[in-house]
C-alpha cells in the first residue's frame, strides 16, 4: 500500500497509508492532515495543496503539466523552482509509479 510521509514546520509527522492511485491531496484531506486544504477538490485549480517534495523523491516524479505550472505561481508559500508540487497531481501507486514519497507543508496555503 503506497504510504505519504508529512512533514510540518512543528517537527510533527504524519504517516498516511492510501489506496492505490490515489494523489497526496486526497491522503491529506481523507485523513485529517493539517496544513493542506485541497480547496478545488483536486482540479489543479487553487494551489491549496501545495508541497514541497523531498530530494531524494524528485526524480520519480511525473513532469509538471501546463496548468500545474501555472498554478504553483499562485501558492501563498515561496515556490522552490524544483521542490514544489500540487499534491492533487502527484499520484501514487500503480499509475504513478511512486509506492512511497515524502513532502514538507509548507506553513500557510492561503
């Protein structure tokens, strides 16, 4: 069962199993996670669920399509030109490939 691994300013982490196929945005909001408010419902649409992906992950990551890209310009958190993601387009699993990934909250969405 792929798993995402949160990280928060605070030092706290939160493990979070899901299902397969499922994307970082829905492993936040279906459990609780505070700090991503997945607000477009996964539309890539608000940039509310923006994170910032750990090195070690990166390269295992699909690439940025047109309208995630635009939208990471609207994050209320600093974008890092390598790190950033919107969660509701990273999928884990099967689809994505990824079976595990850890990410850093950053510290508001809004």
């Amino acid at each position: 069962m792929p798993k995402v691994i949160f990280h928060h300013d605070s030092g706290a982490t939160d493990v979070v199993a899901i299902e397969a196929d499922s994307n970082i945005m829905r492993a936040a909001v279906q459990n609780g996670v505070a700090g991503i408010v997945g607000e477009c419902g996964g539309q890539a649409m608000c940039a509310t669920c923006h994170v910032y992906v750990r090195e070690a992950y990166l390269d295992a990551l699909p690439a940025l399509g047109e309208d995630e890209e635009e939208m990471l310009e609207c994050t209320s958190a600093p974008r890092d030109e390598r790190r950033s993601r919107l969660g509701c387009q990273v999928t884990l699993g099967s689809a994505g490939g990824l079976e595990e990934v850890e990410v850093d909250v950053p510290a508001n969405q809004i």
